[in-house]
C-alpha cells in the first residue's frame, strides 16, 4: 500500500522530470511506474492509479523501426564532413539513395548528437546593404580575396582565393609565404590561359591588389578591375561567403605540417568543393554540375 505522502513526492518528482524532458514524458512515466512496482511491491495498476498514468502509455511498445542504416550513412557523412549541418547531410544521403523527409532527419539528427557547434564570428556593422546583382553567365566577374593561416610551427602563409560569381566555382587556391602583386597577375594570367577571361575583377583595397603590376595589367588586358568600399567586405560578399566556407571546413578543421601539405589538402579540397559539395544557393548541386546543366539548357534553348 503507498502512503499519501509518498504517493505525494513520487506525483511531484514525476512531474518534475516530465517538465525537465518533455519530449521523452512516456518514458520518464513507465520508469517512474515500474520504479514504484520494484520499491514498493504493489501492481502495475495501483501504481498508476497513485501516479496518475494510464496504463496504455505504460504498456505501449514503439513499433518505429531503428533506421539502422540510415543512422549509420548519417555519422559516417558527418564525420567525414564535420562542419555540415542537416540540410546538407540530407542532400548527401538522397545521393546514396537514402530517401526521407526533413523533419524525420533532423529527429535522427538530434538523436545522434550530430549538431554542429555555431563557432562565434565577428561582430559587424548594422544598416542597410545594397544588393549584389549576379551574373548572368560565367567568366562575367571574378571575385579575389586573401585567406591567412599558420603551419604547425607558427610559420604564416597566406592563400589567393578566386571565385566566379555566377557559377561559385573555386577557380584558384593559390597558396604561399608572400603573394605579391606580380604573383597576382601571373596567376590570374595562368587561370586565363585555361577559363578564359572575365569580364571584370572585384576586390578589397588591399596593397597587394592596388599595387603598379595590378593597374598595369588592367590597362594590357583590358579588363575592368572593381573595388569595394573600404571596410564594406559584403560588396565582395560571394568571396567573403567562400573564405568562411574555407576556413570553417578545411583551416580550423586542419593541421598543415609544412607549405606542400597545405597546398596537397587545399587542392582536395577544392576539387570537392567544385565536383561534389552541394551548394545551397545554386538548389543543392556542386558549381561543376550547375554549369553543365546550364550549358545544357542553353544548348537546348
């Protein structure tokens, strides 16, 4: 027989713990029942009636399946790539031909602990921002910008990003020591001699970007160089929206022991950022495989 008072604080402890963890209640209430069974010797039905349970949610058994292997295509995506939330891992998992809905993969998601952790960015200005017009096609703008980083003996390098606006395509991750702005224009050269050449150039004030070999090729190219508005790096956001990508999934997820591992795991990088990485703003397909449903398109058209 349960005495009132203890009747009372096992009623308060449950609904104590249902409050705490509403989204297991049944669970905390069949552990609660069969605690008051074990202790104190009475039925299952007189320790829900002092509990106040109904005896069906004590005596139901899921029938959802475990989705096993679901659950394990999920882990092994995540820990191959550590920095992709569940958007992402979904699109990945309907390219191995695991099909289910989002709201039954972010369940999975938060079951499995996957959650990736928001690093703290910096603080940036408010106000209104004009918008980025977007290019229509590729090779009509190029963005430029510079990434630093550290080997693990403290020396610094620094990486040359390129990115075409249009299709979001990492078109060069040049990495060194020293970038001058001769540096700048033979790589950009270089990249010509195999994309072909943009229609323009955007990027900050830096010394490297403003320099005499900078302006001098401009005027033997031809090709109009943009900059952006001091301390206003969202006029340049497609490259500024790629560093972060960068950095968030390869340079604080990696070590480099020397300049040549650094350039060896940036250039698989890169290719997997082009070839397979699903890209939300271009409706979850890598730049490679936009730019060839375009040209599809327009071949049709």
């Amino acid at each position: 027989m349960l005495h009132r008072r203890t009747r009372a604080n096992l009623t308060a402890g449950l609904r104590l713990r249902v409050d705490e963890d509403w989204g297991s209640q049944h669970g905390v209430k069949r552990e609660a029942v069969a605690y008051v069974v074990e202790i104190h010797g009475v039925s299952q039905h007189r320790a829900c009636k002092a509990l106040a349970v109904d005896r069906s949610s004590v005596r139901y058994r899921s029938v959802r399946p475990d989705d096993a292997k679901a659950r394990a295509a999920m882990k092994a995506v995540a820990a191959e790539r550590r920095r992709f939330g569940s958007r992402r891992i979904h699109v990945m998992l309907e390219r191995q031909g695991i099909t289910m809905n989002l709201k039954k993969l972010r369940r999975l998601y938060r079951e499995e602990k996957l959650q990736v952790r928001r690093r703290g960015g910096r603080k940036r200005a408010l106000g209104t921002r004009r918008p980025m017009l977007v290019p229509d096609a590729p090779n009509q703008r190029w963005s430029l910008d510079f990434v630093s980083d550290a080997l693990t003996d403290g020396r610094r390098f620094r990486v040359l990003a390129v990115v075409d606006d249009y299709s979001r395509e990492c078109l060069a991750l040049v990495a060194d020591t020293s970038l001058s702005g001769l540096r700048v224009v033979r790589e950009l050269d270089a990249l010509m001699l195999r994309r072909g050449q943009p229609a323009m150039v955007v990027s900050d004030n830096g010394t490297e970007l403003t320099s005499v070999a900078v302006l001098s090729w401009c005027q033997r190219t031809g090709i109009e160089w943009h900059y952006i508005a001091p301390g206003k790096p969202m006029q340049n956001g497609f490259v500024e929206s790629f560093n972060g990508r960068f950095r968030d999934e390869l340079l604080n997820e990696s070590l480099f022991s020397s300049l040549a591992d650094a350039r060896e795991q940036i250039r698989a990088w890169q290719h997997d950022y082009n070839h397979h990485r699903p890209h939300s703003g271009l409706g979850n397909i890598p730049p490679v495989e936009f730019v060839a449903k375009k040209g599809l398109a327009m071949c049709a058209a």
